[in-house]
C-alpha cells in the first residue's frame, strides 16, 4: 500500500480538483451548516426542520432525497432513513428529489478518492478519508455516484429525521402539558399512552419547526429499526408500471418548442464547412443554431416537433475537421500498447519485484497481456433535457446525477448568475455514470437563447446518444507472475496503460483546472485487492488518447476486475490450484473476503462435478467498499454458448434494504456480462462506428441466466451497492468459458472469438 | 387525419410519414410510450394497434388504420391491469424506462396465449430491451399476471 512518503511525493488528481475549491477557508467553514434550501418555496402551512424534511398542517409529510433516482432504488432507502427516525411509513410521506443545493454535498466520493485500498484503516489513511470529507464539504458538490449515496446518507439522513422527531415530541409536550420523556411517536403522530392523548406531527410542526435543533441527537439502534434493514415496496414503482410523466424526455410546458442536436462525430472538431440550408427550410424548422460548449461544436435544430428536428438534423450537410486524436481503433491500440512502455505510477508496490523477477526460471513464469475497449453507456432514454430562458431566468429540467454542476455550467454558458438558474431534476431513465455528464444540458440552455423565452425540449437521436458519450475508457494491460514451488504467486507484476478518465472529466466541466499527479481510476481494482503477495506491483499509465472517456458503472473496476481476475485464474491454472481455495489462500488476511469466496463457493457447489458441455468460473472485486464474489455456469448449446447460472455473494457491511440490493446486484452484474458478450466502441475515420441497439447491444431476456444472491454483513463499514456487481462478472464469465473450451480469451468482447446463444 | 387513441379520437395535422410515436408523444401528450432507438430495436415505444403489439416508432402515422392502444389506458375503471398489479407485487422495475414497452408486450402476450411457456415468453419479450437487467423479475410477473387473470384479478 501506498505510504505517507508517496502520498507527499504525488499529488492526486482528485486533490488537484479540492484545492481549486480552496480549503484554505478553514475549518470554521467547514463547521457552518449550509442553509436550508427548502426554506424558500414551502407551501402555505408548511414548514421545514431541515434540508430533509418538510411537514405541512395537515400533517403532509414530505421528505426530500436529493440523490439521483436512475433505477437504483435511492429514493426509497434514502426516505426510509429519514422515515425510520420519524417514525413514519413508507405509505405515509411524498418524497421530492428537491432543488439543486450545496446543501447536499456528497462527502463520500472524496472520502473513498484517495489511494487507499477500503480494507485499510491506517492512520494515513484514515486521515486522507477525514481530510478529503472536509473537502468535500467545501466544494459542496451535490453528485450522485461512486456507489455513495447511502453511505454519505446513512448518518446524516437518520440525523435529520430524528432531530425533528425530537422537536416535534418536545412540541406536542408543550401542547398537552405532559413531559417528553411520558411521549411516543408512531405513524406521524405523537401520543401518550397513559392517557391516550395524542396529536398529529402536522398540528404541532409549526411550533416544532420554531424550536432550535436539539444539542442531543439519539437514534434508534439497528435492532429497534422497522423499515431500514427489511425490503421495501418502491416509492417510484406505481408511477413506472402506469407509464407516468416521471422522466425528463417526459417534460411537457405550455407553448413548448421541440430540437435535437448534431454535434461533431469527431470529437473536439469544428465544422469546416455546412450548409444548413436544405434542412433550414423543410416543413416544421424554425431555426438553425450553432452550439458550441467544451463538449464540442455543432448544431441545434429548433422545431415544432420532435420529428421534424430529427429530420432536419439529418439534412445538415457539415464537413468536420480533422480529430486531434488516432484515427482508428488499430492506431488508438498502438498508442496504449507504447504507454505500456513508458513511466506511470505505481499505486501499489509491495516487496521487491524486480529481485523477485530477477532469478525466475522460465517455467516459473506466467505473462498475459489484456485489453478491453471503449463502452458507451447506452441509458435507456436517450440523453434529452428541457430549457427555458425567460426574463434572465433559466430553468433547466433534466435528469442528472450532479445538480450543482449542471446549474453553475449552464449559467456559464448562458452568462447569468447561478442564483437565476433552478434545476428540476427528474427521475433518470438509466444513468449507469452518463448523467455526471452536462452537456445535453448546456446543449438545451444554449438553445433556450435562440426561443424568445420559449421553453424547448431538446431529444437526442440514439444515434446521436451512442456517438456523443464519455465512455468507459479503452485498456490495455500486461501482468506478469512468478510462482513458487507450491504453485502460489510469489511475486505479481501489473502494467495497465488507459486514457484518464479524471483529466478528461477536467477537460469537459472545469477546463481550467489543469490535472496533476496520478489517475487511481486506471488502476483501480488493481491495485486494492485483498490479497496478500510478498512482491506485488500495480503501475498506471495514462495514455495520451483524448476521446472523451469518463465513469461507467464500476469506473477502473469495470476494466480492471476483468485483468486482474483473469490472470490470477492463469495463476491458478498454472499453478495446479484450485480458484477458489488460491483465493482463500491469498485473501486470508482479510476474513470478509474470505467469507465472501467461500459463500458462493457453497451456493454454487464448486467443485461438483458437471454434466459434459458445462463449466463455471469464478471471480472476486472489493469495489465502491463492497466484497463481491460470483460464479458464472455456461452451457455449449447448439445456437452457442449460454449462461445459464449466476451466483453472487456480497458483503456490504449493512444491509439497509435487501430487495434493493438483491435487484442491484443481479443489475449490475447483467450490465457486466453484457458488455462482456458483446459491446464494443470501435473508431474509423475518427468516427464511433457503432449507432444504435443493432451493433451495440446487451443481454436480452433469452439470453438471461437464473441468479441466486446472498447478501453477507460480516464487515464493519458500510459499502456501496449500485456498481459492485459489474466488476466480477466478466472475469467470471470468460473463466467459465476457459474452464469449458480451454481458450482464454484475454481481449473483450468475447464475442470476437465465440458466439452466444 | 383523424386517430383514435386510448379511447378517444384526436384530429391531428402531421406529416404521414411522422412515426405514430411521435404524434403519440409531440402531438396528442401521450408520454407514456417511450423513445428509445427509432429502428424498432429495443421496444420501449410499443403500443398495440387492433390489439396487436408495433413499434411505434418506425410505424408512420399515416399508415396506423386500427384503434391505437398505450400504457396509459390499460387499466379498467380504476384498476391497474393484472399485467401491471403483477409488476407491481414483483417490483419488476428499476429505472422503469422500458418497462411500458415491457408491459405493453406482456399484455399482448397474454391475450394470445393465457399461459405462456418460458419458450413463449422468450419469443414475445425478446424484442424488449432493459439496460437496467430486470428480465428475472420480468419473467417472475408474467407468471404472476397469469394467476392473477385467472382470478379475474
């Protein structure tokens, strides 16, 4: 792990970003409380105790949970949380996502940013997680990723709701002239048994919300709880099974305009020449405008439906200049094969690897290269946002996982102070990362100029979706491994050269901050497994490729999952051990591991011998805080290979919904296995070759396995859920296909060298 | 050109080569069926037409003849469709995006055949694409709208 020296030596990207915040404002700063958004738009007879609850007099009970709904279930656990300590059902409240705010930073991401592998709770690096949560708090940004949410919630959300539980018992004592201590709460009321008075939370909110915040919060312990814990019905499910208005391509305003876009297909390129005019005439156009943000140059094609943008979008006649990237995948390979070659940082460097190399025997040896390719996103809903700009007002509504990023840029962009911009996000369908992303916003803001104050809602082609993303990044990687004579790697040697996914993320939202030091996304996955190897080296090489890239469900785990569980099932092989227990062995200094592998190790009956034509394999990632293993069973079938069986087991320290997590995981690891078969971006011409859902496809529900989920909480801390089951799925898909045909495949897709059913 | 949709008739002025998705969506405020990918590649934007399950996105609306059918008429007098109360009881969705296009497809299929194999309903929902990997639960409420048919649920 990385020592205190070398976290001096280096300065880490994420570190770049906090200092342009400025912590420098000190620690008063820190202290000071962010002021409640909520305070400025309550209904009549309504109040706010916090930037998480509002309760109106008739006892409308409504909690804000200002994280990003893009499937996930965050809604729900996030109102359960604050429901909990109010003691309140599900059934009983409204929830809001709530206004963009400062108010709801997200501490976490950068508390987890640092070099830190999750298992490590040195002093160092305790103090780097304490430190970058200050951080956080003054850049206040309010971002939904990292598989965060419930982790930055869990505290803070009960806080909230037991702080106005306590103000509203301390009211309604007041109320009826009996102590607190005498009063219970239960279903928003507050009652005193003895005598059976009892009040509504809404018949005293006026005067609880007037109190000052209790000195004193107490929360319930874990055993007393009633809805965290235990899964809950959906707050989100009645609207998503009725077809309701919920997303943001769902917006309708009075006199809306209709547009859509035709920005560059060569990324950063500006037009050489267009001509608009053949499009500018046809039947519903209104106007043509030139778009240009630090996503790129182009075109927005107002309208009066959508349709007809669509069309005319099509009929632009625009020559592209040259991209200042490879023109194609062969030339964009090359380059991340010569980064290989070149200096990176060494993120973990345990022992002495050069020694350990130095004497091996050949037959001791086991090299591998691998590779995996850029990914597009592909949300269900194709990225789209609405804009209106009225009288130096903009109001933006758009699915999106970052708000107050999407209010300061559209501001930026549009040249007005972010306290005119207000932000109506909407439920996402699909974010998978792609929603960190602003530009359908700016694309809408900067469109509202040019509608006389008319609202327009702007929907991107899939098209013009699948070739206009920030992918997951392309990656190469070459591991080598010494064995010793029990068959065990003694030593372990790992190079992965990718494009950064930060100094591209940099380039897009604050271009003037300039990146320094080290991306730990290229290695992560890598570098903070738990396993223990006396000579174990992990290097990041970023590749001087600038295709936009950015977070795709799992981020660096996604690719390196895939590496790093790939070779140690070469290791295994070579070695003569079996996965399973060569994990076990590896991972013994860290029982929750442990506990993990052997878990699915049972649910799956490794070791159980299989009908001919069928095989497992199996693969372990500790990402986002959470252990994951899984094992993967295909079956040779006439029409190809098929999955027919996944078996995961996660530990995720708490468990504060079950079903969600359950829902998740199967989720993210269809997501994995999807790519795994079949995805790929690939470049000509310094074009994305790929359009839409027929050469860029997933997993269809005849293609589906049967899952089988165990969800452990054998660790201490806390970890994420939404991301934690991608990472293990194609390693263990591509085992299993080696353990049935004896063919490694080493480069993604796999579909490249089999075929699925 | 006069349509009838969800029960009603709407007189809309459109180019008939408009795909019915978009008239839905743009001209009559039916949100409820989805855009997705304009090449009747995922099934997000199904609604039936004389019963019968299209992608209405690459359906011209001047060719649409039949009475049109979306999510957002399903249900009967105040009652989910048992399709739906089965997605609901299975908490089938996740982001949901998709899952009106999912709907709209269970729905046909059940009316084609009232207790459909796995066979069957590989064939009838293979056409839907879900990023967020719901295809268990999927399964799972089909077979329980079955039941729920059958009760007169």
């Amino acid at each position: 792990m990385a020592s205190v020296g070398r976290i001096a030596r280096r300065t880490f990207l994420i570190g770049a970003a906090a200092i342009g915040g400025g912590v420098a404002v000190g620690y008063y700063y820190y202290r000071k409380p962010y002021p409640n958004p909520l305070e400025g738009d309550l209904a009549a007879d309504e109040v706010t105790f916090n930037p998480y609850v509002k309760i109106g007099a008739d006892n409308t009970i409504t909690i804000v949970a200002p994280r990003a709904e893009m499937g996930q279930g965050i809604s729900t656990t996030l109102a359960a949380m604050v429901a909990e300590e109010l003691d309140v059902g599900l059934d009983r409240i409204k929830v809001e996502h709530g206004p963009a705010s400062h108010a709801y930073y997200n501490a976490t991401i950068l508390e987890e940013g640092g070099p830190f592998a999750f298992f490590d709770e040195s002093m160092t690096a305790q103090a780097m997680r304490a430190g970058m949560g200050v951080v956080g708090k003054l850049l206040a940004i309010q971002a939904t990723g990292g598989s965060t949410s419930t982790r930055d919630a869990f505290l803070k959300m009960r806080q909230a709701g037991a702080a106005a539980r306590q103000m509203l018992v301390a009211a309604a004592a007041q109320r009826l002239g009996i102590a607190a201590a005498e009063l219970e709460t239960a279903n928003g009321r507050v009652l005193h048994k003895a005598s059976g008075k009892s009040v509504t939370y809404g018949a005293v909110a006026a005067a609880a919300a007037a109190m000052a915040s209790p000195a004193d919060i107490r929360l319930k312990d874990k055993a007393d709880w009633k809805l965290l814990g235990k899964p809950q019905k959906r707050i989100d499910m009645l609207a998503k099974v009725t077809g309701a208005p919920i997303f943001g391509i769902d917006v309708t305003l009075p006199d809306m305009l209709y547009g859509t876009v035709k920005m560059s297909p060569r990324f950063w390129a500006k037009p050489v020449k267009a001509d608009l005019s053949k499009a500018e005439k046809m039947p519903g156009v209104i106007r043509i405008v030139p778009i240009e943000t630090n996503y790129g140059h182009g075109f927005g094609i107002v309208a009066e439906n959508t349709w007809a943008a669509f069309k005319a979008a099509e009929a632009i006649d625009a020559e592209w200049a040259d991209p200042e990237y490879p023109l194609d995948s062969a030339a964009i390979s090359d380059v991340l094969k010569q980064a290989l070659g070149t200096k990176g940082s060494e993120m973990r460097d345990d022992g002495d690897v050069d020694t350990a190399f130095a004497d091996a025997p050949r037959e001791r040896i086991v090299e591998a290269d691998y590779a995996v390719p850029y990914l597009a996103h592909a949300t269900m809903e194709p990225m789209n946002a609405t804009a209106r700009l009225k009288d130096g007002v903009l109001d933006i509504w758009c699915g999106n996982q970052a708000p107050t990023l999407v209010r300061q840029l559209c501001a930026n962009a549009v040249g007005i102070e972010q306290d005119k911009v207000s932000v109506h996000t909407t439920s996402m369908g699909g974010g998978f990362g792609r929603r960190v992303e602003v530009d359908y916003a700016l694309c809408a803001a900067l469109m509202a100029k040019e509608t006389a104050g008319r609202p327009i809602k702007v929907i991107w082609t899939r098209e013009e979706d699948m070739r206009h993303d920030a992918y997951r990044p392309a990656s190469v990687g070459r591991f080598q491994a010494r064995l010793g004579d029990d068959g065990m790697p003694v030593a372990v040697d790992m190079k992965i050269a990718s494009p950064s996914m930060i100094a591209s993320t940099l380039r897009r939202l604050f271009p003037s901050i300039s990146p320094l030091g080290p991306d730990k996304s290229i290695v992560d996955g890598a570098h903070n497994q738990p396993y223990t190897i006396p000579n174990y080296r992990v290097t990041g090489i970023a590749a001087p490729v600038s295709i936009p890239v950015g977070s795709w469900r799992s981020v660096g785990s996604s690719i390196n999952g895939f590496f790093h569980e790939g070779f140690l099932d070469e290791i295994a092989v070579a070695g003569k051990t079996d996965p399973v227990e060569l994990r076990k062995k590896l991972m013994a200094a860290y029982p929750a591991a442990v506990k993990v592998v052997e878990k699915v190790a049972e649910m799956a009956k490794w070791g159980e011998a299989l009908p001919a034509g069928k095989a497992r394999g199996m693969a372990f990632t500790l990402s986002f805080g959470s252990w994951v293993g899984e094992v993967v069973q295909v079956a040779d079938t006439p029409a190809g290979f098929l999955i027919e069986k996944v078996w995961i087991a996660a530990d995720v320290g708490i468990a504060l919904d079950p079903g969600i997590i359950e829902a998740q995981l199967i989720s993210a690891a269809i997501y994995g296995l999807s790519a795994a078969m079949a995805q790929e971006i690939t470049f000509a011409d310094g074009l994305v070759e790929q359009s839409n859902f027929h050469d860029y496809d997933a997993m269809r529900i005849f293609q589906c396995p049967v899952f089988e989920v165990a969800i452990l909480e054998n660790f201490h801390k806390m970890g994420g859920v939404g991301e934690v089951g991608t990472p293990p799925a194609a390693p263990a898909l591509a085992n299993a296909i080696f353990a049935l045909t004896g063919k490694r495949i080493r480069t993604l897709p796999l579909s490249k060298e089999v075929t699925f059913a | 050109m006069r349509l009838t949709v969800d029960g009603q008739s709407f007189d809309i002025d459109a180019d008939p080569e408009m795909p019915l998705l978009w008239a839905l969506r743009d001209l009559m405020g039916k949100t409820g069926p989805k855009f997705g990918c304009g090449i009747a590649a995922c099934g997000a934007c199904t609604v039936h037409v004389d019963g019968r399950p299209v992608r209405s996105c690459s359906l011209p609306v001047g060719e649409v003849t039949g009475v049109v059918t979306t999510i957002e008429s399903i249900g009967r007098g105040g009652k989910l469709h048992p399709v739906q109360q089965a997605w609901l009881e299975e908490q089938v969705a996740q982001c949901g995006y998709c899952q009106a296009g999912q709907i709209m497809s269970a729905v046909a299929l059940l009316d084609e055949i009232a207790d459909p194999s796995d066979a069957d309903i590989d064939n009838a929902m293979g056409g839907n694409l879900c990023r967020c990997g719901t295809y268990p639960k999927i399964r799972a409420a089909i077979k329980r709208a079955v039941v729920l048919k059958t009760a007169g649920i």
